[in-house]
C-alpha cells in the first residue's frame, strides 16, 4: 500500500482523493497561456477597429462642418435677397454703360451705418467679403437681359449674387421692377 515512487497503489483511500497522473505534455500546455501569435492578431482586430471608429468620427464632423457652412450661406443669401428684394428701391441705369450699385446699399442694410472712428468692422460678416453682384437690365429691343444699361431704362434689372465662402460657392437672383411699370 505504498505509492511513493513505485509501490502498490492505495486502494483503500477513496478515488476522489486520487490525482490522476499527468503527461509532460499535459502540463507544458495548460500552463502555457496565450502565444505570442494569438497576442498580435487580438491587437490588430483592435486596431482595425479601433480606426474605423475614428474614421467615422472624422466623416461625421467633417460632413457636420460642411453642412453648417452651407446652411449659413444659404441663410446669408436668402437675407441678402430679402434686402435687395424689399429694403432697396429700384435704382435706375445711369446714363452711358454704368449699372447702379446695389451691393452698397445693401451692405449698409446688413452692417448699418459704420463710424470711421468706432471702427464697426467686427459687426461685418465674412461672406461679403467674398459677395459679388452683377446687374443685368431689360432691353426691348433684343427681349433679353443685356449686361449693359439700356436706353431709355426700361425699368426691369435682374440682380445676380453669389457669395464663395470657404471653397463653397452658392448663387441667388433677384429681379427688380421700378414701380408703375407692367
């Protein structure tokens, strides 16, 4: 009843106290723990996931951007018109080729009038720096819009804008109508 290294086995001491014998190999591998290999492959599963992640924070923000730029643009534009649509009265073509000048006007309504000494530049929005208008008349002898002032003024123009603000381009027009005519 000796089992120390080459004697009988124990058989009166009950099997749950038992161990079985092990191989080498049994417990070179259960006590192994994770490969160097399983190691690399879980940390770039996690990486590639991990960017992707990123990257679609990136599209979100950079499309968030986009979209709040082009909206204030648009609103930009739409105030303009409104300006040029309702707060300033026709201005008749001046005598020769000079069309009138509404972007000043307008730019008064939007900024209000500036004092030289207060210097009110920091109520000017940044679109009009890039805003560019064009006038364009109504001309009853070819029935078109014509870039030079016809004569006598027919009283009919059609104001184009656009404004470029930050690589984003939009466009808008107006058409005005000097009061009394049909």
């Amino acid at each position: 009843m000796i089992n120390a290294g080459g004697g009988k086995k124990d058989e009166s001491m009950p099997r749950i106290y038992r161990r079985p014998l092990r191989k080498h190999s049994d417990l070179t591998r259960s006590q192994a723990g994770q490969s160097l290999i399983e190691i690399v492959i879980a940390l770039g599963l996690l990486a590639s996931v991990f960017l992707l992640l990123i990257g679609g924070i990136f599209a979100t923000t950079v499309a968030t951007t986009t979209n709040k730029r082009v909206q204030a643009i648009d609103a930009a534009l739409a105030a303009y018109g409104e300006i040029l649509e309702t707060q300033i009265s026709y201005i008749p073509c001046g005598s020769g080729n000079s069309q009138p000048d509404y972007q000043q006007l307008a730019e008064l309504k939007i900024v209000g009038p500036s004092d030289p000494s207060t210097a009110d530049v920091w109520r000017r929005p940044n679109y009009l720096d890039a805003l560019q208008v064009s006038v364009v008349s109504w001309d009853n002898l070819q029935n078109e819009f014509v870039t030079r002032c016809s004569f006598p003024d027919t009283g009919l123009q059609k104001i184009k804008f656009s404004v470029e603000y930050q690589g984003t381009k939009r466009f808008g027009e107006v058409i005005k109508r000097k009061s009394g005519t049909s």
